[in-house]
C-alpha cells in the first residue's frame, strides 16, 4: 500500500512540473508572439515591395546594405542572388551612394559571402568602387552595429529576404540608422518553414538586444 501511494505521490509530482513546463512554454511563445507583432507593426510603414519602392521613393540614402545568407560553391544561393539583383535594382534608382554588401567572410579561404556577393553585384553592372564589404557581418545585430560604428552609415535602404526586413530594419534604427526595407524578389526558390521558425525566435532576441546594445 505504501509502495503505490508512494507510486501515485510520484506521478502526481511529474503531472505538476509536465504542467508548469506547459505553462512556461506557453508563456514563452505568447510573449514572442507579441514581440514580433511589435516589431513587425513598427517597421512595416517602411517596408516596401521592389516595385513600390522604385514607384514612390523620392528620398536619398547614404548606401543600401544587402544583408548576406548562404553562399553555394558555384556562387550565392538562389536567395541570397535575389537578395542582390534587388540591391542592384535599388542601387539604379539613383537614391543611394554606394552599397554595403555584409556578411561572413572572415576566414575568406575557407567561405567567403562577401566576395561572392561583391563579384555578383559587379556582373549586375555595379561598379567595383560602389561596392564596400564588411567580412564580419556575422549576424544581423552585429551587421547594422558595424554600419554604424565601422562604417559612420547614417541612413540606408536595406535589402533581405521578404520575413527577414522587420527584423533588419528594426536593428538599423536601433543605432541610429534612418532606414527603410526593400523585400527581394524572388525568382522561384521556396522558403523553408525553418526560416520562419528562426526568424520567430530572432526577432525576440534582437528586440532585447536592441535595448541593451551588447558590442560585437
């Protein structure tokens, strides 16, 4: 008898941390839940389409910022070359300076997103001293911290896949950076429901970040 209302104590005890552990993630997700809703409503009044943007921007910015992602070894990802094309697009508005192409080049031997982007936007007929690289580009905090703090960029268009932009925009004006977003087209590739999932959580993070600005 008292082996099973030792048996029954224990289940008990698991039923109740189970349900605090439920709580908890339920918590966690509703409280991301309503940081992205945050982010996304603050940023989306400069959010633009390739389209909307080449028809009603009359302003000037310092430089667009392509921020980068995967870099196959014949040359960008299919996401990332219509993160660039998108760039090039903007760049030939005549609204930008330059263009600051960001991302993981720093063991360049090894992978470089940088120079593959650089030699893409140069065969999209930019020229080769309109486009500035920053190899360590490691994340998208760390890629707005560095426009501002490496590269004094104090306003820009910035160009990323359509579910990153919030995001990114939302980095650049946490340093001051008077920004809009551009949403790459895209060309045929499908977007991975693990993108979204990332996306979710790295909204959260970067909402925090933005507040207490750790360095790079």
């Amino acid at each position: 008898m008292t082996k099973v209302k030792s048996d029954r104590k224990g289940k008990k005890v698991l039923l109740k941390i189970f349900i605090v552990l439920v709580v908890l993630g339920l918590a966690g997700v509703l409280a991301l839940s309503l940081l992205n809703l945050h982010l996304i409503g603050y940023t989306k009044p400069d959010v633009y389409s390739l389209e909307s943007f080449e028809n009603t921007n009359d302003r000037h910015f310092e430089a667009v910022i392509v921020l980068g992602c995967a870099v196959w070894d014949n040359g960008p990802s299919p996401m990332l070359a219509d993160r660039l094309r998108t760039a090039a697009a903007v760049y030939k508005t005549g609204c930008c300076d330059y263009i600051l192409v960001t991302g993981d080049s720093e063991k360049p031997e090894k992978y470089d997103e940088t120079g593959a982007m650089k030699t893409f936007l140069i065969d999209e007929g930019i020229p080769e001293d309109k486009i500035v690289c920053d190899p360590l580009g490691l994340s998208t905090y760390e890629s707005m911290l560095r426009a501002k703090t490496e590269f004094n960029i104090v306003s820009s268009v910035v160009v990323t896949t359509e579910f990153h932009v919030p995001r990114s925009v939302y980095d650049a004006e946490a340093f001051g950076i008077e920004s809009v977003g551009v949403e790459a087209i895209n060309s045929g590739y499908v977007i991975k429901p693990y993108n979204y999932v990332r996306e979710f959580i790295a909204r959260g993070k970067d909402f925090f970040y933005a507040m207490i600005k750790p360095g790079y």
